[in-house]
C-alpha cells in the first residue's frame, strides 16, 4: 500500500514539473538595445529615458505602473500602496481587494500608530472569506512588519481613525496566483492563508527572472509546514531541471539566505493535506554583479551600477558607500566626508582636513578654489613687464587668477640698497632706485584665508637690470625690459639708455624750474604795474580838480597857431627885440605850459629835435604844430594881450 501510494506521488511531481518547465522556458528577459537610459538612471528629459519619464532628474514609471527589470519597461503595478495619510479623522472606512479569480490577496503591514487609550475609535480590521487577520487591531507607534494572505481572491479592510496627532498606518497590498513570474526588482512571497493555514493540494510556484548579467538573491524568512508530507523547493534555474540549491519539510526552521548563480530562480511549494501552521514567508531581490565585480556590459551590474573599465561601479557624481553597499551622490566642496571611503567628493575635490581640523571635500595641497571649483597654483604667480627710466621702473604684470581678492607685496634688492611695497592693482612704479644698479624685484601673491584655507602665497622673481648699465651719447636708445617666472630668476638687461635719459630728465627739471621763477617774476611785475597805475590815475583826478576853474578861461589859448603878415611879424619882432633869443624860446614855452601840459611835453620834444635858434625855426614850428586848431581872430587877441 506505501509503494502504491509513493508510486502514484511521483507520478503526480513529474506531471506538474514539465508545466513549470515550460513555463520558465517562456519567460526571456530582454536587454536594452535602445541606447536610452534605463529606469532609476540620472536624466533631464522624458525622451532620454527608456520609461519615457524624467522625474526630478531620475528615469521612473508613470503612475499607476512598475518597472519590470526583465522587460525593462514599465507595467501595470502589481504591487499598491495604502496608508491612512490625507483620510479626514472620524470617519469609518471599507475596502475590499479583490484580485483574479484563481488568485489570492497578499497584504504587508509595516507602520500602525493609533491612541491606545481609545481603541474601540481607533482601529484596523482585516478579513477574508476563510480568515478574520486582525480584530479592531490597536497599536502605538508599532513598526512590527505584518504579513497576511488570503485563500481566494478577495480580502476586506477596515479603518477607523478619530484621535489627531496619530500616523494611522502604512502598508502594501499585491495579487498572487498558483504560477507567478515575478519580474520586480524586489518582492514578497506568501503561501495562501498565511499565517493561519492552508488548503491541501497546493501547487505553487514562484518564477523570480531577472536580465541577463544579473542574479536573485533570496531570503527565507518562515517556513512551517508538516515534516514529510508538505515540501518547499529552490532551483538555481528556471525550472526544476536546473539544480536543486535548496528544499525542507517541517517546523524546525532557521532562517536562510539563497542566491542564484544566473538570472533564474524557481520556487516551489507542494502541499498534500491541509493545515493550521503558517505556511511558506519569503523576500527576494534581483540584483546585477555587486560593485567592484568583473562586467562586460553594464546589464550585467546591478541596477544602481555601471560597468567601467570591465568593472561595476557606481555613475559618475557617485560614489559607493560601503557602510550601507549603496551608491550615494558625490559630496561638493566644503561639505563634511569620510576619509576612509573613496571618491565620496565631487571629481576635483578631495577629503582632506581643513584649518579647523575638520575632514571635508577640499582642493589639494597645490590648488586655490574659487566658486567651488579648483584651480592650480600656477595661475597665482604674475607674468612681468616694466619700463625704465634713470632712478624709477614701473612694474606692472599678470594673473591668471579668478580670485578678485588677492593682494601683491612687491620687494626689490640690489648691492646697496633695497625696499619693498604693497599693492591690491597690478602695477607699481618704484622710484628713488640708484642708476647702474642690477635689481632683483620679487612680487609675491597673496590669497587670504578663509573658513577652510590657510593663507596661500606664491612668489614670482623677475629681475630688472643683471648687468651694470654702460654710459650712452646716443639719446634716442630706448628698450623695455620683461621677463616672466615662476619662482625663478630671468635675466632681462635694460637698455644703456638709463644713463641719457637722466640727462634728459636733469635738463627738463631745470628748465621747470626756471619756467617757475619766470612766472613768479612775471606775477611780481604785474602786480607793481596795476600798483603804478592806481597811483597815476590818483595823481591825474586830484590836478584835474585843481586845475577846475582856470581850465574854462584858457581853453581859446590852449593850442597857439601865429598866421601873420610880414609887417605883423616885424612889429612883433622889435617888440621881443631886446630879448636874447634863448630868453624868447623860454617865454614861448613858459607860455605853453600854462596852456596845456600835453602840448607842453610836444613842444619841447620837438623843440630839441630841432637844430635852430633863430626866429624864422620858431615860428615854423608853432606854425606846423598849431595852425590846424585856432581861428585867425585869435591871433591877434593873444598878440596883443
């Protein structure tokens, strides 16, 4: 009787294995040869993603859908979330899950947080046609993961919630069936009935497939089953062809974590009579080779991982963290890291420790930051030029810094004498310099402190005139001398033309200071001018003034012109004849004077021009000067008088 039963169980075993073999054998993952970026890859537009969503720089599914990592496309979601969140308080809720006849519910309770002090208006429910889960569940701030499914194909929920400052709940429910190809990238596995039985006659399986490169890891959480009638199977493979890694009967179960050496996983569960013990709990996840595995294609790593140089590895901006073996966003500068994890910080950066011993992603040892960014040193140091003249040179240079705030100190030394000053430009004249001198100018950079970085200096060394400078006759010689270096002395003669331009310069300071003593004489002259002036025109009014009252009397006198006949002139003769003739010229002037003072100065001036002294001269020039003025009726009135 014991053969014929074991007989006829194996017959029924192979039967049903050929239908799970045909039905992993349909089930082909495809690859992505669209070139697009694939689901949870970095994005900036719907069109790059092969999901067809760009959402917050992430490629991700619509709503309402999953992404199956088999077929690398979006499907309809499988997998729903509930929760208590936005449910306005006080009122009563009823829902009912219902799924595909032939299947039967699963539901995942992760967070209950209601008022324990009033339970009978702050509660859950769960129900199924053969099962009551939970009555009037009550909890505070309970985070226990709880799992329930039902033996057909719908399952009730009840939620009632009047007490505010409470989470209510959080959970998850999804559809199963007797066959299941999952394609998730995580997902449960829950026999029917769990955790209060089962039926009997249970065939169950569970096709985990993943894309080629990858592998499903799987964690058995529960089983309890009766020993030797009611099996549980795992094969490394799609059917049960492929090797057996795994398989237990009975209640004496530890828990166990499994993983497939392919893209395939099949899970079995075989019961031959009913019963009241949980059943079969299980978690799986699909994951591509672990990082830092060898790859040749990225398909091959896992999801969050790229293959570079044949190797899994976190996208770049990424590094891997491996407290939590997940790749995290590289940290920018200034930001707190971890010494001990590479390429936490963004490419450029490095984790050191800055002025305040503080680990952060910083610039090297060798390089300035500026806006985050990191630049080398070299740009800090100047490129020179200067021009020449006998005792100053003007230096004036380059950098190629981003940096606004640096300051330069500028010193300079020859065999006697030396100095040194400072500058936020990038030039300076430096004067007082001894001709004939070789001067070794140094200009030093400085990049101040701040909240991460010591003080940072670089030096450039440029050297002025190497040789003494001969003397020169040719004027005209002239010559800029520049040169450039990086912490390093260049040779740069000037010009011989130092010694002529001192000339130069010497002549046109005395000719400036001549030009001053000029003005100020020239200023003192005008000045004795304007005073000589005002006392004339003072001297002038007063004799004007005196002179008022005779001036009306004597104005038909004032220009004298002698128009006479011979006889006239002859009795005016023997009248003035016993005068000497100088006592006559001195008489006429006398006469003059008292008239006008001006015509009084004529006379007399061309009186001495003249070389005459006889009468006729006389009369000829009183005539010439003044004939053009008096009528003829006056002559004889002044003759006579």
């Amino acid at each position: 009787m014991r053969i014929i039963k074991c007989t006829l169980c194996l017959f029924y075993v192979v039967s049903n294995c050929a239908k799970v073999s045909e039905t992993g054998a349909d089930n082909v993952c495809a690859n992505n040869t669209t070139g697009k970026l694939e689901f949870g890859m970095d994005c900036t537009t719907n069109t790059q993603c092969t999901t067809d969503v760009c959402h917050y720089t992430r490629c991700s599914c619509p709503v309402g859908t999953s992404y199956d990592s088999c077929s690398a496309k979006c499907t309809p979601r499988n997998e729903y979330m509930i929760s208590s969140v936005d449910l306005p308080l006080g009122n009563h809720y009823d829902w009912s899950f219902i799924g595909p006849v032939g299947s039967y519910v699963t539901l995942v309770l992760y967070d209950v947080d209601f008022n324990t002090n009033n339970c009978q208006n702050n509660f859950i429910h769960v129900t199924s046609m053969y099962d009551t889960f939970l009555i009037n569940f009550c909890a505070k701030n309970d985070t226990t993961v709880r799992y329930f499914a039902s033996r057909n194909n719908v399952m009730g929920f009840t939620y009632r919630l009047t007490d505010s400052g409470y989470r209510g709940f959080r959970g998850m429910y999804f559809m199963q069936s007797n066959h299941n190809i999952l394609t998730n990238s995580s997902g449960y596995i829950i026999s029917p009935g769990f955790p209060n039985g089962y039926f009997d006659h249970l065939n169950i399986t569970w096709h985990i497939s993943a894309k080629a490169g990858h592998f499903v890891s799987l964690r058995l959480l529960e089983i309890n089953i009766p020993a030797t009638n009611d099996f549980v199977y795992v094969f490394d493979g799609p059917s049960i062809l492929s090797k057996q890694i795994f398989n237990f009967t009975g209640t004496n179960f530890t828990r166990r974590k499994l993983t497939s050496t392919s893209n395939n996983m099949l899970i079995m569960f075989r019961s031959y009579w009913s019963y009241s013990g949980t059943g079969v709990l299980a978690f799986y996840t699909i994951q591509g080779q672990a990082h830092g595995h060898v790859c040749n294609t990225t398909d091959e790593c896992s999801d969050d991982l790229v293959c570079l140089g044949q190797v899994c590895s976190c996208r770049v901006d990424f590094f891997y963290d491996v407290t939590t073996n997940q790749c995290k966003k590289t940290f920018s500068h200034g930001a707190v890291c971890v010494p001990s994890i590479s390429n936490m910080c963004a490419i450029g950066l490095t984790c050191l420790t800055d002025r305040n011993n503080i680990s952060r992603c910083l610039c090297t040892s060798h390089q300035y930051e500026s806006l985050g960014s990191c630049y080398t040193d070299s740009e800090l140091t100047t490129s020179v030029s200067s021009q020449s003249f006998p005792n100053v040179i003007y230096l004036s240079w380059t950098t190629l810094s981003r940096r606004s705030d640096l300051t330069y100190f500028v010193s300079w030394v020859s065999s006697s004498d030396s100095g040194q000053t400072t500058s936020r430009l990038k030039e300076v004249y430096v004067s007082g310099l001894t001709p004939h001198e070789s001067y070794i100018f140094t200009i030093t950079s400085v990049l101040p402190s701040d909240s991460f970085y010591n003080i940072k200096i670089m030096y450039t060394t440029y050297i002025a005139a190497k040789d003494e400078l001969p003397e020169c006759k040719n004027t005209s010689q002239w010559k800029d001398a520049s040169s450039y270096s990086n912490g390093r002395s260049i040779s740069s003669n000037l010009s011989c033309a130092n010694s002529s331009l001192s000339a130069l310069a010497g002549n046109k300071e005395d000719k400036e200071d001549t030009v001053k003593i000029v003005l100020i004489v020239v200023a003192a002259l005008g000045w004795l001018v304007a005073l000589t002036a005002l006392v004339t025109m003072t001297i002038n009014c007063l004799r004007n003034k005196k002179n008022k009252g005779t001036q009306a009397n004597e104005q038909s006198v004032m220009s004298v012109t002698i128009k006479a006949s011979k006889n006239e002139y002859k009795n005016m003769s023997q009248s003035v004849q016993r005068q000497p003739e100088e006592e006559i010229y001195v008489n006429a002037v006398e006469s003059h004077r008292q008239v006008n003072p001006v015509i009084q100065l004529n006379s007399r001036l061309e009186s001495n021009q003249t070389s005459t002294d006889n009468d006729n001269n006389v009369y000829d020039e009183v005539k010439f000067t003044h004939s053009k003025h008096i009528p003829d009726t006056n002559i004889y009135r002044n003759i006579e008088s």
